[in-house]
C-alpha cells in the first residue's frame, strides 16, 4: 500500500499582475517524504512555496492538505490546517530584538493556550532536538550563521507539524555547516515522522536528501522522480541543471542560482 498523500498541489496557476509564473504545476507529497524543490532562477520555486503555505492565493488549483484545499477556505479555517505545518525561511527569519528562547516560543504564544512553565520545556525540548542546548537567553546577533538557521528550524518545529517546509536552508552556509543542516533534516523526519518540502539549488543537498525531486522549469513541472532516476534523465533541461553546464547563450549555470 502506498504512503498517505498529506499534500497535493492539483493544476495550479499563479502569477504576479499580468506576468505568469506557474502555468499548470501538480505535485504531491507522501506522508515520511522528503521533496526537493528545484530549478533555475525564476523557475517559480519560491512562487510554488508562497503559495503552498497560504500566503499567496492562486488564479486557479487547488492546495489540499490532508485532504482539504486551502483555497476556497476563510482566514479561520486556513489557520487552522496551515497550523499543522512549519516553515523554516531561508533568511531565518529571527526577531532580533528577541531572545532565542523568546523566539521558538512565538508559534506557542500565539496559540495562546500554553503555560509559561509549558512553553518553556518545549522550548528546551525543541533547542535540543536542533542541537541548541543552553541557548536560550542568547540573541540573534551572538549566532553564527548556521546556528541562526537551527534555531529557524526550532521554531519551525515548536507545534509539532506534519510537514516542513524548508526554503533555501543551506543559502549562504559553507559546505560542512549546509552538511550538518542536511543531517539535521534527515534525523527529524526519522525521529519526528515530519514530511518535508525542500526548495533548494545545493547539488549536494539535493543527493543527500531527496526522496524525490520535482523540477521547474519556465513555471511547469519538467521532471519528477527519484535520485537514480534524475540520473537516468536524458531532457536536456536536467541535465544542465544537475550536471552543471553552462547555458550556451551566457546565462548562469543553473545549480548555482538561488530562487
């Protein structure tokens, strides 16, 4: 039997103004996946994403969580099925004016159903999961980098979601911080059971960590498979992108593009 589908993007059309961007894109993911999210600058990944998490509404498709699509839905109930998912942005997204502890604890807060003496176990319990022990009355600016981008996942976590969604995760990290986040991501979908949505161009990330991979290209899906099978594409557009070759007309390689 196959696993349960906890997302499925059906036909969507999206575009800013006048200019299209997504022209058509299904995919799904299975319950215990990771799906990696990936294509050239401007290929409409970050589109996908805006859309996929509720804050942009589709010209047309459908967005159905567990079963149940987002789109025609009223602030309220959105809220309530987009409370089961987590995103963890590609710039962290950290308040600086708040503590780490101050903000994992933010999703808890606004649920406003939680103790304080509650909030604050689960903000211990979620910083160690992400290896972050000890951290909590430190601020932003006393981070690294990588450390930022855990403590983005913390909070990710700190409702304890079905899916996550992670946008350019290892932007800007080198290659052993980025190996590190991959590892991470693998070790909480084993341990949590989390399904995962992955917008990356990393090459490396891409190995480590998809199940499956979908590709964009010029807003519709051009490729969907496993690891062995983007290895056994012959569509030129994959293999450009996944073997790196620079495109004839001057452009930048795509691999190397951020979304």
């Amino acid at each position: 039997m196959s696993a349960e589908t906890v997302l499925e993007i059906d036909d969507l059309v999206a575009g800013y103004g006048e200019r299209p961007v997504l022209d058509g894109v299904s995919l799904a993911l299975r319950r215990g996946e990771i799906l990696v999210l990936v294509g050239a600058s401007g290929s409409g990944k970050s589109t996908l994403l805006k859309h996929a998490i509720g804050l942009l509404a589709p010209e047309s498709g459908s967005v159905r969580f567990f079963g149940r699509d987002i789109v025609p839905m009223d602030e309220e109930e959105r809220s309530e099925v987009l409370s089961r998912i987590g995103v963890s942005f590609q710039s962290s997204g950290l308040f600086n004016s708040l503590t780490v502890a101050e903000n994992v604890a933010l999703p808890l807060r606004e649920r406003g159903s939680i103790d304080d003496e509650t909030t604050a176990a689960v903000v211990r319990l979620k910083l160690s999961l992400v290896g972050l022990e000890g951290t909590e009355e430190r601020m932003p600016h006393e981070l690294s980098g990588g450390m930022r981008k855990r403590v983005s996942v913390a909070r990710a976590i700190a409702l304890d979601p079905e899916i996550l969604f992670f946008d350019e995760p290892t932007a800007g990290l080198d290659p052993i911080l980025s190996a590190d986040l991959d590892v991470l991501t693998l070790r909480l979908r084993d341990l949590l059971g989390i399904s995962c949505v992955v917008v990356t161009h990393e090459l490396d990330s891409i190995r480590m960590l998809a199940d499956r991979v979908v590709m964009l290209d010029g807003g519709k899906v051009v490729f969907e498979g496993t690891r062995e099978e983007i290895d056994r594409s012959k569509d030129p557009r994959v293999r450009q992108f996944f073997d790196r070759v620079p495109d004839p007309n001057g452009t930048p390689q795509p691999g190397k593009e951020a979304a």
